[in-house]
C-alpha cells in the first residue's frame, strides 16, 4: 500500500539507524501488484528506493488466493492489476533498479554487484530456500511459529495453521507439526533442476546428469518438450547439452521451473492452489 509521509519518515529514521548502529547490509522488501497499484504509482517508490540505496531489494508479487485467505475476498478483484499491468511493473522494476546499479539475481532479488549473492551466482554456489536466495545450501531451517515450515536435506515440516492448535500442541508435547513429506530422489533431483535453472539461469545436461546419476535429456524429457514454447518465446535458450534463461525470461522464472515439476502435470483438480504467475 502506498505509505504516508509520517510511515516514509518512520521508516527513514529506522534505516539511518541502522546504519548508525553498524548494520552492514540491509534488506528491503517491496510487494508489486497490490490493488490500485500502477506503474506510475510504483516508479515512484522505486526512486526513493534508489535514493535509499539499500543492498538487497527483494520484489515480490502480490499474491491474490482468495480460497486459501478468507480475509482477500474483501478485496475486488477489478481493484488488482491486469497481466498486461503486472508485466509492465516487472519489467520497470527492472529497468529503475538496472539504472541505480542493481544486479538481478532473479525471482524477485536484487543485490548490488559487490554483494555475496552476485558473487555466488557467478561461482554457481547460490542456492535458494523458504527464505529466498542464500549462500548457505547445506543447512537445515527449523521454524517456530504457526503454520512455519522446517526443511532439512529431505524432509519439509509445517507447524499448525491455527495459532490456537499449535499452543495448545506446544504446550502439551512440545511439539506442533501438522504434517510432513519426505522427498523421494524423484522429488530431489527435481528440486534439483528447479533450483538451478532458478540460481544459475542455466543447466548443463552433462554435468547436471554426472551429478545425480541419470541421462538428462531422457529423465526430463516432459520439461524439454514443454520449454519449446517458451524457447520460441524468446525467454530459454535449448543448446547442445545446455538450457539458459534470457533476459528476458528472467521475468518468467517461476513459469520456466515449472516446466521440471511433474507434481504440476499429475495434478487431476481444476480447483487452484497458487496465485498467478502472470
């Protein structure tokens, strides 16, 4: 939502402070695609940004899922930006925070080229969690809170939703997981394929299949067939032996993983489950 002058102050008091009290890199969210947002509205913020100069920006998408949020039904759906609005407020995202010196990580992230994430996506070492990108790939995430997500090598772990059941729960054995999964290898080297097309914005079929012990082109074969489309596009490149993500398909990230995740294509339900990504 748009903020007041006296929410800018507050906040620019509390970034001077920071930086006063030796923070020696600061992280700002903005969310892109709230209800009456427009491009105009939004370069504007993306000025005092600029002006800011934080060292990580991360942009995220609004996500509209009304049948999961009971609260957004609230909101009216003429209110929210249309697709050809949202891709415009990308790709001004883009270009505002290009100009000022920001490096695109992709998926929403930006950090300025001396930052360690830039430097670990040039070392092929970023990786990406719950908490978006990292330069920590082999570490376990435990969560506290309701409805917190825990993630170790092969298993995810939600805590309850209801902030009532996981007190309760706590209280009585301490512990307030509501359900699990435990990654086959099937869902790993998928998980695989996904964070690297996502941190590296390439995937080389040799290394990748030397790595987990398959033939690339034939364990994804489904994924090659359906990134055609999106090669035609403009936003992949499908080499001899390698995939790589253009400029532009750096605004579609989300839609090129999705092309690795079979969980996608086995889902029989026409009800949704994620807002769009369009």
């Amino acid at each position: 939502r748009r903020l007041n002058p006296v929410s800018r102050n507050a906040a620019r008091c509390s970034w001077v402070s920071s930086r006063e009290l030796g923070f020696s890199s600061i992280n700002l969210d903005l969310i892109v695609g709230l209800p009456k947002q427009t491009v105009e509205s939004f370069k504007r913020t993306l000025d005092r940004v600029a002006v800011w100069a934080p060292d990580r920006l991360a942009v995220f998408a609004y996500a509209h899922v009304p049948w999961m949020k009971k609260h957004q039904n609230l909101i009216q759906e003429a209110d929210l930006p249309d697709s050809a609005t949202r891709l415009a407020l990308q790709q001004a995202v883009n270009e505002s925070l290009g100009a000022a010196g920001y490096v695109n990580i992709g998926l929403d992230h930006f950090a300025r080229p001396e930052d360690e994430l830039v430097r670990a996506q040039q070392n092929k070492t970023l990786w990406r969690n719950f908490q978006g990108y990292t330069t920590h790939k082999n570490c376990d995430i435990l969560a506290f809170g309701a409805s917190s997500i825990s993630q170790t090598a092969d298993v995810y772990m939600q805590n309850e939703k209801s902030l009532k059941r996981y007190q309760d729960r706590v209280a009585a054995t301490g512990f307030a997981v509501e359900r699990g999964l435990k990654l086959t290898r099937d869902d790993q080297i998928q998980r695989e394929a996904i964070t690297r097309v996502m941190c590296d914005l390439e995937l080389d079929f040799a290394a990748f299949g030397s790595e987990w012990g398959v033939t690339f082109t034939d364990y994804f074969a489904d994924a090659l067939t359906d990134l055609r489309p999106l090669a035609e596009d403009g936003l992949v490149r499908i080499e001899a032996g390698k995939i790589s993500v253009t400029q532009t398909g750096r605004l579609f990230l989300r839609n090129i993983g999705m092309c690795f995740d079979r969980y996608l294509k086995q889902s029989a339900s026409d009800k949704p489950r994620y807002s769009r990504t369009a």
